[in-house]
C-alpha cells in the first residue's frame, strides 16, 4: 500500500521507489540528507520526513522478512544509498547486456536506476519483463 505523503513528496521528482528495495539503514541514511539528496535540494519539514522515514523504515527490504532476496550477499556493515548498488540489483541486470549504454538508450532510461524505462510496474513493485 502506499503513502499518499510518500507518493506526493518523492514522487513529485522520481520515479516512486518501492521502500523493500533497500533497508532500512538506507532508508534512514537517505531522509537524513535531503539537503543534498543526490545533488539536489529536497529538504523538507521535520514532520514529512518523520512520517516518510517511518514509513521506508517500517517497509523495507528488512523489515517484517519483507524483500530478503534483496538484502542477499550485502554486508551489514553496507548502507546501500542506491538500489544499483545492491549484490541482487548486479546479478540481475549485469547480464546480458542489460544495463549497456546501448540498452539503456534503445530502453529511453535516464539512468541505470531509472527501472520505468523496462520495468512498466516498477512503482508498484513488480519488475517481471513480461
């Protein structure tokens, strides 16, 4: 399910990052630096980033046995502050070309975490291809 605060304030610049992508430790490293979130400023009040941590944190990948798959082979000394950087991310798209300059651009992906450009439900959390 997700959070209409979540959808609104995230979504207004990307694509809306299912929350059991990274755990939770990322979840909380990210909302303590909107600041300088990836080059941008997408600070917000005390109150919003309280509710967004809360609820990343309470969804992730850790939580509630929720995406472990995910989380397979990461170190715990790891804080993944991308999904690309993840062991399960590589071994899902480093094959096969998948994430190729080439591919991304015959795919219109801005970047290699840009999952829409071949994954039409990504927000969703669904990346089945078919």
């Amino acid at each position: 399910m997700r959070d209409p605060v979540v959808a609104k304030e995230c979504g207004a610049c990307h694509m809306l990052y299912p929350a059991g992508l990274l755990p939770a430790r990322s979840w909380r490293g990210i909302t303590a630096g909107l600041a300088d979130h990836f080059g941008d400023n997408a600070a917000l009040d005390d109150a919003t980033v309280a509710h967004i941590a809360a609820y990343l944190e309470a969804n992730a990948a850790d939580a509630k046995a929720r995406n472990r798959k995910m989380l397979r082979d990461l170190s715990g000394a790891v804080t993944p502050a991308r999904i690309t950087e993840l062991p399960w991310w590589t071994r899902k798209h480093e094959r096969k070309d998948r994430v190729t300059p080439a591919t991304l651009a015959r795919k219109g992906a801005k970047f290699r975490g840009d999952c829409k450009a071949c994954h039409e439900d990504a927000e969703r959390g669904l990346f089945d291809e078919e």
